[in-house]
C-alpha cells in the first residue's frame, strides 16, 4: 500500500475523552472513528489489525475442528423466552419490535440461536461432537460504555458452541478450546493468564476466563507464586473463610447489634419460617445510605418491614429478584453494577450493593459477597470484609497470592444441560433413546482483544504492534523523493521487491518531512522501517529502525530483504 492511496488518519492531539491509552492510541493512529456512545467505525487501519485477529483465531479454531457459521444479529424472542433469558438478561439485552409488533433483540450472545440449529439440525449421536463458531456482531447495551472498543455497545466475538453426547466428551472439546486460547493469545504475542472463573447463576459448571494483564484492566485476578493456580477475584474470594470481598471498608462501619436481630426474632417478624431467614448482616455507609440488609427466603420484602428490621430510616428499595437482575444487568450471585440500595438475594449467595457509587458501572466492584456455603459468623467484623490481598496464602495452599489487574479478552464455559434442556434440544443415542445434549461454550473479544494489545504494547511514540497483529510489517520511507529521480525509482523498486518477496509494507509516498513521516510510522505502530535516502543511494545503502529500538542500522539495499526475513 501507498499512503497516497491509503491515507493515514493520524491526529497529534490526546483526545479528551479518551482514558486509557489504548483508546486514545486508536483514535490518534486513525483505526477507530466513534460514531456514538459505545458505537465505532473502523477506518481502513484499524479494519486491517481486526481482520488479523479474526484470521488467526479462525485458523485455530479449524484446527479444533470447529464449523464456521454464520447466525443473524437480530434475534425472535421466542428462543429468549423459551430458555427464560428474555425475562432474566435486563437492560443490556437491546430489544425492539418489527412493524408486526413481534417481539426480537439484537444478539448479545448465541446460545439460544445456535441450540436451536442444533435441535433442528442433530438427530443421532453419530453426528456428535460438534462445535459451531461464528465471527459476528454482538449488541449489549452496556450501562456505561467506555474505553473505545474495550466496551462497547456493538462489537465483535467469535463465539463458539460444542454439542455433546456426554460429559467425558464435552471436557475433551473444552480441554482443547482452552489449548486452542492458549495458542491465539500466544500467536499474538499477549502476556495473558487463564483464571478459574465463577460460575455465576450457572453453579457448578466449570468455566475459565482468558486476561490479558494490563494495569487498566477492569479486572483483578489471583495467583499462586508457586503453584498452577490462578483465578479471577471473585472466584479466589468465595473460597476465602470470610467470603466476603471488595468492600471500601475504610468508608463503612458496621451498625452495632441494636440493630441487629436474631433470625427467630425476624422469623417472627416476617411470618416465615426461620429455615429461610439464615442470616443477617447490616452494613452502612458513612454518607449514611443503608448498605444492605441480608435475608434468605422466597418472599418479598416489604420496604417498611425491611426498614423496620434495619432499624434505621433510610430509603430503602426492596425489590424482586427478576426486578433486581433487571436493574443491575446480573445474575443473582454474580457482579453487579451498583447505585440501587438492595441486596441481591440469590439461591446461596448474596450481593451488598452500595449507593455511595451510586452511577458506577458493573466493573466497579464496590460490593460484599458473602457465600453461604460458609458459615459467617455474625457479627460480621469490618476487618472481615476485606478483600483478597497479594501475599495472602494461595487457596491450594501452595505459595501466597499475586494480585494483577487484567481484561477479560476470552471465556470459555461448561454449560452442561442448561440451554438444550430448556430448549428440548436432543439426539437418538446409541440405545435409540432420545438425550438431551450436553453443550459447552467459548468466546473471544475479537474487538477488544486489538485494544488489549495496545494496552500491552506502547511507548510514547505510540503503538507498538506484536508482528502477527501489525497492519504492515514494514514501513518505507524514502526522504525527500520529490527532489529525486535516482530515489524515486530506486525506492519504487525496493517497494516492488518487498510486495514480490510477500511483506505487508506501507510505502510513504507523500510529499511530507522525514520528521512528520517517522512519527506517523511510530504512532501507527510498524515494527520494522526503511529508510531510503539520496545519500545512502551513493554507497547503494538503506538505514533501518525497529520500532523498538533508539538507534538506525545501515544495510546493503541487495540485503536488506534477506535482512527482513
Ligand atoms: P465483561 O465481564 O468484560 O463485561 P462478559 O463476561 O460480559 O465481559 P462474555 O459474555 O464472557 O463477556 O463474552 C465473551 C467475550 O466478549 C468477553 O470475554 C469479552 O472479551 C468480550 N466482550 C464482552 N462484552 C464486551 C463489550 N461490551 N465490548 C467489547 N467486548 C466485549
Ligand atoms: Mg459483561
Ligand atoms: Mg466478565
Ligand atoms: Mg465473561
């Protein structure tokens, strides 16, 4: 390519309401354009880096054996209701209606769409195992967008789905998927760590996330210094004794026991059996907004009643587990985004929400999680509600705790049963009975993975691309070649020679200062660059720079391809 004919979009300026750097690095490199909150087009730059990372995971994904397919956007909510989603997703889920009056979302995730394939498509166990993947457009109505494509409203996933007879065989797929993340994220040179993950409103089901480590990501993750073991932090706290995790202690005090009351006595209150009231725990936040009031049961809380029980007049809204899910866009059990003072009561695990963050997105982790498969002991202490810290043992007991910051660029999940047996989705087995399969699921942030590797790879200058993701491999930049025959045509033919030798090279053929053309190389993030001038011509020499180094290195041009490779 030739700038004059693929024009590089670069601006000096940071620009203000960029944050991160990568965000502020694809703006300034021209890959990105933001159309609207959460909304980007991808300029002929960026398009080239996202298609870079769709041709390797593609790759590896047929190497597992993986069917490519391609499954429409927009989504009937029959499929959402039949597996009870259309009701649970929330806010996130972006529905609308078409001129019939019919109800459809805009896809956030496949599950539903691709068991429904599944079940029309499968009919014996001989056709099993199967995995499907897609590359395609996701919607989620993120409540607050942000980071450029790191969060957005509309981005891109490859996701995957395998079907199974049994278990044996749905671990095996799901052993070699994570293989297969294992092999994308190294192929794109990302320093990343595989976490045990929770497993959220699913229980039970084994599920690993992918983070590539970076300080600004919205994650935390845990891992031993001396053992395998790593997990994201929610999963390293809900085995902690205390369980309970991420409170900004130093702004809460506990509410002495006045207000505390024995379970008999809100048993007692409440009209329900003690068996569903387990515990109590009340917390307050210093800007004095009620933090939570813990209770167990399969009633509805009367706001009054609650307060009551509180013993402290605050506002108080108490509200359903569908309406709570609603509002916060998660499920019972797992993270919640705040500003609501209610507790999330979920079947063994219960979130605190705080109003003092009041408008924090759900990866502003300002909340307790208690587990009750543990005891808490009550009164619950403030130097209990602490979160997992590094040095703290590690859970297997081998070596202490490292805490690092990451972004979740993949997931991989053990469904078991959960969508094809609410969506009736089986196979004849091998005793000709009918079997509801077994499916597993594996995505990967195709969109944010570009910005997560600027996160992990810049400098001053700008980006600096990993070789497999780079747009070009090679810049070249001939100095001051209007002013020269001898070098316009000595540089025409080393172009020629780098497209005929296969490197991807942007020639910079614009009438510009070496200055202004370096800066834009370094911005955009070349690894490797030419330079050809007049003067090198003399002694048939041309300089090179890796985008990592300081200092400029002279080579014969008859070698410098050679030298390249
Ligand atoms: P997060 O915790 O960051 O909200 P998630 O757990 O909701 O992500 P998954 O449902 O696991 O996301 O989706 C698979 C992958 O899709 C994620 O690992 C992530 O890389 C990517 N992804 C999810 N939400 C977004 C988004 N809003 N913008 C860009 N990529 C996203
Ligand atoms: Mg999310
Ligand atoms: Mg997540
Ligand atoms: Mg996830």
């Amino acid at each position: 390519m030739r700038t004059s004919q693929f024009p590089l979009n670069t601006v000096k300026e940071i620009p203000a309401d960029a944050v991160v750097v990568s965000h502020q690095l694809m703006l300034r490199a021209g890959l990105i354009r933001k159309l609207a909150a959460g909304l980007y087009t991808w300029l002929p730059l960026g398009l080239r880096i996202l298609r870079k990372v769709e041709k390797i995971t593609r790759e590896e994904m047929e190497k597992v054996g993986g069917l490519e397919v391609l499954m429409p956007a927009l989504q009937p909510a029959e499929l959402w209701q039949e597996t009870g989603r259309w009701e649970k997703y929330g806010p996130e889920l972006a529905r609308l209606k078409d001129r019939h009056d019919r109800d459809f979302c805009l896809g956030p995730t496949h599950e539903e769409i691709i068991t429904d394939l599944a079940r029309n498509e499968l009919k014996s166990y001989k056709q099993l195992p199967v995995t499907y993947y897609q590359i395609q457009t996701k919607f989620r109505d993120e409540i607050r967008p942000r980071f450029g494509v790191m969060r957005s409203r509309e981005f891109i996933m490859k996701d995957a789905y395998s079907f199974h007879l049994d278990q044996v065989s749905l671990q095996e797929t799901y052993d070699a998927m994570y293989q297969a993340y294992t092999t994308i994220f190294n192929r794109f040179g990302l320093t990343f760590r595989a976490v045990v993950a929770d497993s959220g409103s699913i229980g039970g089901a084994i599920s690993h996330e992918f983070h590539v480590l970076a300080d600004s990501g919205e994650d935390a993750i845990a891992f031993s210094t001396e053992s395998a073991y790593a997990a994201n932090i929610e999963k390293a706290e809900a085995i902690r004794p205390e369980g309970v995790r991420n409170l900004p202690t130093d702004e809460l005090t506990l509410i002495d026991t006045p207000n505390q009351h024995s379970i008999e006595e809100i048993s007692d209150f409440l009209s329900v059996p003690a068996s569903q009231c387990l515990k109590t725990l009340i917390v307050k936040a210093e800007d004095d907004g009620l933090l939570a009031l813990l209770l167990r049961g399969d009633y509805e809380l009367n706001p009054i009643k609650a307060e009551k029980i509180a013993g402290i007049a605050v506002p108080l809204t108490f509200a359903s587990d569908a309406e709570i899910i609603d509002a916060c866009q998660c499920k019972p059990g797992s993270i919640g985004p705040i500003g609501l003072k209610i507790p999330i009561i979920a079947d063994r695990s219960v979130m605190l929400l705080s109003d003092f963050v009041c408008g924090a997105n759900q990866n502003d982790k300002h909340y307790a999680h208690v587990n009750w498969e543990r005891d808490l002991p009550l009164p619950v202490h403030i130097e209990d509600l602490r979160t997992v810290v590094a040095g703290d043992p590690s859970p297997d007991g081998h070596g202490t705790l490292t805490i690092a910051r990451g972004i979740e660029v993949g997931h991989i999940f053990q469904l078991g049963t959960k969508y094809s047996a609410a969506m009736k989705a089986g196979i004849i087995n091998e005793a000709g009975k009918h079997q509801i399969m077994t499916m597993g699921c594996y995505g990967i942030g195709i969109s944010r993975l570009v910005a997560a590797a600027i996160e992990q790879n810049n400098d001053e200058r700008g980006i600096i691309w990993p070789t497999a993701l780079a747009p070009f491999q090679v810049a070249l930049c001939p100095m001051n070649m209007h002013k020269s025959d001898r070098l316009k045509e000595a540089a025409e033919q080393l172009y020629q020679d780098l497209l005929a030798a296969g490197i991807e090279v942007l020639f910079d053929d614009r009438k510009v200062r070496a200055g202004f053309m370096f800066s834009d190389m370094e911005l955009i993030g070349i690894p490797h660059c030419i330079i050809i001038g007049d003067r090198g011509l003399d002694s048939q020499t041309v300089e090179y720079k890796a985008r990592t180094s300081q200092d400029n290195e002279e080579v014969p041009l008859d070698n410098i391809i050679s030298f390249l490779k």
